[in-house]
C-alpha cells in the first residue's frame, strides 16, 4: 500500500489555476453575481481563488491522521498456505504470539506505518478447518464471528459515547483453495456461500506452482463454473467498475507464497521458492497472481472494501433492528400500531426490548441447527420425490395391465363371437340335412365339441 507523503501534495496557493469551473454570464446579466433556484443562492462566478480546490488535501490530512482499521480473514483446509502467504504479503515473518478464541480462529493485530499513515491491521486465520471427519458445519463458526463482529458494532454505535469505536468487522475474506483436489468439495461450495452473503470474499488457489498450466487453467474454469451455478458472489457490493473487472477476469487468483530471497544469475533478487528445474517467483505475473492480488487489497482497492463492508453492515444491521422491532411489537402491540410521520410510536415501541433480550434472541438462531434442518428437508423433500416417482412408475405398470387385460377380454370376445357363428351354422346344417329326407346321420353332442375345439384352435 503506498501513499504519498504531505509534502509531495502541490499546495493550493501554488496551484496555476483555480479547480472550480466558472460558468459565463450573458452580457444582460454581466452584472448580476448571485442567482436565485429555489430560495437558494447560488453563486455563479468565483473571480478569486477562495481556498475550496485544498479539500482534498484536508480530508488526506485528516485520514493521516486518523488512520484505518482493516481486517482481513485467510480460510481455508489445513496445508494449503494460509500463514505463508500472511507472511508474503507483509513482507514478513508473523510473531509467535496469537490468540486462539473457542472456535479456532487464530487472531493477529498489527500496527503498520508507511509516510507516516498508520494502518491497524487485523489478521483471522482458520484453525483446524475441515480436519474433523463430519465437515458439514465446519462453516458455522466462520459465518458466527463475522455476524458477531457486526453485531458488537452495532451495539457500539448506540452507545452514548462513539467517539471510541473499536471496529472489528470483517472488510475481506480470502478463502483458499486446496490445489490437491480435482473439483471443489461440498464444504468448499457451503463456506464460499454462506460467507459471501456477509463479507467480501476472494477465492485463490494455493500452492499454484504445483499446478501445470494445463491443470491449472481447467481447475480455474472449473471453480469459475461453480461459483456461477451455486450463485456465490465475489466482491458484488464493491461499486469500483475497474476493481470488479479485475476481479472477474482474474478469479480464482494463484498464488505463491513464501519469503525466502533468491539471487538470480543477473545479479536481481526475488522471493519465490527454488526447485530442480527452476525458480518459481511469487512477484513474476507469469508464475501466479499475488503481485496483482496485493495490489488490488492493499494498494489500490482496500477503502474501497472498507466501504463495500459497510453495505454487508447495513444489510445486517437492517434483519437486526426489524427482529427487534418485531418482538417489540409482538410483545406490546398498543405502540405498533400508530403510524406517525415523525417515527416517534416506532422508535418507542424499538427501545422497549432491550439489547440484552435481544441478543438472547439472536443467539437461539443456531446456525448448526438452521443447517441440520435444512439438510432433513432435502432429504425429505428427495425421499418425496422418489415416492412420487415410484407412485407414477407403479401407477403407470397398472394402467398397462389393465390396457393389456381389456385388449385380452375383446381378444377373447371376438373369438367368442366366431365361434358361436361358426356353431350356428353347423347347426343349422345338421337340421337341414336332417330335415330334406336324405337319410343322413345327425351330429352327436360329442361330434360338435369337437368341431368347436378345431375350430377355437385355429383360432388360437
């Protein structure tokens, strides 16, 4: 991250011209100065330079001054690089002391200073993630502090003395992925998701010197293909249309890691890592993306990720209050149900559950559980699905039987019908015959069965 320094800031008084655009006045009201929209005074012609182009200089002053809090959160499956790439992108080696809170997220604060700017940075690093052998909510705790630090902002700000906010929220996540795997795992897809509804989120691929370009350019476009179908966003809230260009062109970023200095045979020093059959730079742009991953979080775009956190914020912030007012109202419906213009009822009827009762709400909300239920439903709603599917298959097996046994019954019937015409006439042969004298022998019961059976044979 590199700032320039107060004195390299041109000094309004030295300015050859005045930043403010002057608008020409017509020669009727060459001597009219002021004019009027709207009950407002607006002046159209600044003849003289009245100090309005330094602004920009006062507001660097001021943020030199105050300095910037950043947190930035590396997750990822142990092996892949999360620490080392801590230390290649401070450009140096982490201390030994960490906190560990209870879900296993190591915590790290530093105080970085660069032409006098100070930078408060915050490093979260994942602990044990994806090592247990039931992973389906191995995402919960990731997605829990990240809406615990938002919440603990929240309750600052209604504090009566703000001056003091400590911000904890999370700007970034940068969420790497194993490159020993051929497609992303399911928990990969959940914890991507479930984060990018709450913070900024980047996906890299670790350790990308272990990779053919080949391999790597297929294992990109595969990631890209998941992150489109399972609908998880990447940075969507940033409004820098260049900063989302890049992003869309370059994810998931590569990278190396490693702070080991190399010299070259030209006599250059580079950090990178050194194998049989060459160097692998993590600043060389052919090798992987970190220069340009650095340069977009810490040079070029971090206030803009400060300010996209801010929207994550509000829309937290927005479920929060409406939970609050709703149990307000549930619990004392006389002041919900006023609507004045002025807001005062709903303001009322906001304070009358305290943040106490709140916060014991907010935590019944478990995301394990919410998961868990999630999963039954799928699979209830599967196991409906199969019965249904089963119904219809075993429902259609019947109407085929059925259709086969009515074209058996008119089958038989038609048969049925031939043979009692072809009986008929053997009948009425036997009677004529019988009948005209001419001394021939009747047919016997017997004799006609046997003729019906030939004749139901041939038939057959």
């Amino acid at each position: 991250m590199s700032l320039s320094s107060p004195e390299s800031i041109q000094s309004p008084l030295q300015s050859p011209s005045p930043v403010l655009t002057t608008v020409p006045q017509s020669s009727e009201n060459s001597s009219t100065e002021f004019e009027d929209y709207d009950d407002v005074k607006v002046k159209s012609v600044i003849k003289d330079k009245i100090g309005l182009e330094s602004l920009p200089y006062q507001r660097t002053q001021i943020v030199t001054k105050k300095g910037v809090n950043f947190t930035l959160m590396i997750a990822g499956t142990c092996g892949v690089g999360k620490t080392s790439f801590i230390n290649s992108l401070l450009a140096d080696e982490l201390l030994d002391s960490y906190q560990i809170n209870k879900d296993g997220l190591q915590i790290q604060r530093y105080k970085l200073w660069e032409n006098d700017f100070e930078l408060r940075l915050t490093t979260i690093e994942t602990s044990g993630y994806g090592n247990k052998i039931d992973n389906d909510s191995q995402w919960v705790p990731l997605c829990e502090f990240v809406d615990e630090q938002f919440r603990t902002y929240l309750y600052q700000s209604e504090q009566p003395f703000r001056n003091d906010l400590d911000d904890t929220r999370v700007h970034c996540c940068l969420y790497i992925i194993s490159p020993n795997n051929d497609i992303l795992s399911p928990l990969d897809i959940k914890t991507m998701k479930e984060l990018s509804k709450r913070v900024n989120l980047i996906p890299l691929i670790g350790k990308g010197d272990t990779l053919t370009r080949d391999e790597l350019y297929f294992f990109k476009q595969h990631i890209k293909e998941n992150l489109t179908f399972h609908d998880i966003k990447v940075c969507d809230l940033i409004q820098d249309v260049d900063f989302m260009e890049a992003i869309a062109s370059y994810i998931p970023f590569s990278i190396i890691s490693s702070n080991e200095e190399i010299y070259k045979p030209d006599g250059s020093i580079v950090r990178g890592r050194i194998y049989p059959w060459g160097i692998s730079e993590i600043e060389n742009p052919i090798h992987c993306n970190f220069a340009k991953l650095r340069d977009l979080i810490m040079d070029e775009n971090m206030l803009d990720l400060i300010l996209s956190t801010e929207q994550h914020y509000e829309n937290y912030r927005e479920h929060c209050l409406l939970e609050r007012f709703k149990q307000s109202k549930d619990n004392y419906p006389i002041y919900g149900n006023n609507n004045d213009d002025d807001g005062m009822s709903e303001y009322i009827t906001y304070n009358k559950i305290n943040l106490e009762n709140l916060e014991s709400k907010l935590k019944q909300n478990d995301l394990v559980l919410e998961h868990k239920e999630a999963v039954a439903k799928k699979k209830f709603q599967e196991l409906i699905s199969d019965q249904e599917k089963h119904f219809k298959d075993w429902k259609k097996e019947l109407v085929d039987e059925q259709n086969r046994l009515n074209e058996d019954i008119q089958r038989d019937h038609l048969k049925y019908s031939k043979l009692k015409q072809e009986l008929e006439a053997l009948s009425f042969q036997d009677i004529e015959s019988g009948g005209g004298g001419g001394g021939q022998p009747q047919l016997s019961s017997q004799d006609r069965g046997l003729i019906l059976q030939s004749l139901f044979d041939e038939t057959e």
